[in-house]
C-alpha cells in the first residue's frame, strides 16, 4: 500500500486536536458544548447534502453550534467561496479556534437564542439555510423557549433548516416534541436514512417551507 502524502498526515493530526479540545471542552462546559465528540464525516455529510440541495447560487448558510467544524468544514468546501456562511458558536474557545483554522468563515462566539439579532445586524433579511449541530438543551423542544420557532422566522420564504438526532433516544420526550415542532413550524419535513457511521447513529431532518 504506498505511503499517504505528508499533509494527510498533518489533517489528520489536527482533526485528533480538534476532537481532543472538543471533549475537553465537553468536561469543562456539558452545556455550552452539548456533546462529548464531533460529529462523523458520514454525518457531516448527509447534513451538507441535505442543506445545499436546490439553493441559490449565493446562498447565506448559518449554521448553529459550530463546535470543532465538522459541519462547517464540509459546508465551505461544498459552498466554494459562493454565498456567505456563519458559523454561531457558544463556547469561545472552540469559536477562536474555528476562526483562526477557517478565516472566510464568519464565526459569531454568541448563544443561538440571539439569532434574529445576529442576523440583523449584519443585514440578513433571512437566511437561505439553518444548519443545526446542537442538542435538546439548546433547541429545547416542546418548550415555551423553543428555539424552532426563531428558526422558522429567521429563514427566508423558501428557505431550508437541516437539524440532525441520534436513533438511540428517539422514544425520548425531547426527539417526540422535536419532531411533532417540525411539523408545526415546517410545511415539509423529511427524514434522511440512518447514518450507521456515527457515534451514536443518527438520522437528519430537513424541513422546508416555514410557517410564518
């Protein structure tokens, strides 16, 4: 088998940085980072394909709860310098390092509950696509302070939210209310095939067409 080129070998050792900050991050602060390792490539991918389906040629992508980049890496790559993409990130010590590794990136160290202000301040109508990496303590479905809704509001008429769950706790209370908000928030929703490759499996959601 011959050899792989020097820098897979320099990719590779900054993704095992990027994932040991994670879960140290994960150990400091269980809220504020919401899981204890990135998400998979196989995810990563599966939110990307489901997020950039049938845009605009200069879409605005927004995605939240950045973390160490699994989403966004994959995002800019897909979206080649076209559009603008916002990575909104709660915990400032992933945030600063997903700002110094991707600089086109407009990374935003705030709490997703501020959206429809970030959005406005830097003249954001709507977004085209809301891409969400974050867990039930973050949207919090079900809830008077759910974060759907902002969601729904903060997208423009035909724009698309890509939001992902794990199979294993799909009987919880949360997974049932995320996906029955969905279906009040959204007037298309449609679920993706397990992604087997991740730990633990998961499925994505996109949902279209919010309800104003």
């Amino acid at each position: 088998m011959p050899p792989e080129p020097p820098d897979a070998d320099g990719a590779r050792e900054a993704s095992l940085a990027d994932r040991a900050v994670f879960a140290a991050q994960f150990v400091r602060a269980p809220v504020a980072t919401a899981s204890v390792w990135p998400s998979s490539t196989a995810l990563a991918r599966g939110m990307a394909d489901a997020a950039l389906r049938s845009t605009r040629a200069d879409p605005v992508v927004v995605e939240l709860g950045a973390g160490s980049g699994a989403f966004t890496d994959l995002l800019a790559d897909r979206l080649a310098g076209r559009g603008r993409q916002l990575a909104v990130e709660l915990n400032p010590v992933l945030a600063h390092r997903l700002a110094e590794r991707l600089p086109a990136v407009e990374v935003v160290p705030a709490d997703v509950a501020e959206l429809p202000a970030l959005l406005a301040l830097r003249g954001i109508a709507g977004a085209d696509v809301v891409v969400s990496g974050l867990g039930w303590s973050a949207t919090r479905p079900g809830r008077e302070d759910s974060l759907l809704p902002t969601v729904a509001r903060a997208l423009a008429d035909d724009g698309v939210f890509v939001q992902f769950a794990y199979c294993w706790t799909s009987w919880a209370a949360p997974a049932r209310a995320l996906r029955e908000e969905l279906g009040d928030c959204f007037a298309d929703v449609v679920t993706s095939p397990v992604v087997w490759r991740n730990l633990p499996p998961a499925v994505v959601y996109r949902a279209s067409s919010p309800r104003r």
